[in-house]
C-alpha cells in the first residue's frame, strides 16, 4: 500500500491544483453552498475518494491509467453527465460541452499524474 500512496496522493494533489485554476476560470463551477464541510474542504475529500477509486479499478483491472480516466471520463459523459442533459433537459451544447471537456481534462491529468508517480522506480531501501 505504501508504493501507491505517492501515485494517490499525486492525482489528489493534480486535481486540486485543477480546482483551484477551476475556481478562478469558472466561479460557478464549484458554487456549493450546501457542500458538506465547506466548499474546499468537501471538494478535498471528493477528490481523495476518487483517487482511491482510481487506483482500486488500476489494481484490478491493470488497464493503463490513461485508459482507465478516459474510459470512466466518457463513460459518465454519455450515461450521466452532459450528454443526457442536452437530450433531455435542454441544456445548451455550448455549455454541456466546457462541462465535458472540463471533465476529460481532470481525470486525464489525474491519470498522467498516477501514471508517472507509479512507473518511478523506488530506491531499494524504501
């Protein structure tokens, strides 16, 4: 477990320097006024549970990282997210799409991030 706390810690780390630069491009991406511990200590558990997530479906899958963030990325676009948005509650593509975009974007990084922390090699008294 101790090997893949820095690939973990890594794409918490990625995602929320991606929030933050989020935050200032779009204030009202992350509008949460009913956010569970606050606005950013909520948005820091949110992406700490996904980052255990990620690295529980690469450790059992063995699917490359960048795969894996594409596959759930797309995924939740066409079953969950902007897809069925603009098909059923009108949303305008213009905006589902920055929304799209925005998603494959953090979980692609968070997936290069993980993906380079795990190939490092660890010295041998580690």
């Amino acid at each position: 477990m101790t090997t893949r706390m820095k690939p973990i810690l890594g794409m918490w780390i990625a995602l929320m320097v991606l929030s933050v630069i989020t935050a200032f491009l779009r204030p009202d991406a992350w509008a949460g006024d009913n956010a569970m511990f606050g606005q950013w200590p909520t948005i820091a558990v949110l992406w700490l549970i996904t980052a255990v997530f990620f690295d529980w479906v690469i450790q059992s899958t063995g699917i490359d990282a960048t795969q894996i963030a594409l596959i759930i990325a797309l995924g939740s676009i066409i079953v969950f997210g902007q897809l069925p948005s603009v098909l059923f509650f009108g949303q305008e593509i213009g905006t589902a799409s920055i929304n799209a975009l925005q998603r494959v974007i953090f979980w692609y990084v968070g997936a290069m991030v993980y993906a380079k922390l795990s190939s490092e090699q660890t010295p041998a008294y580690e």
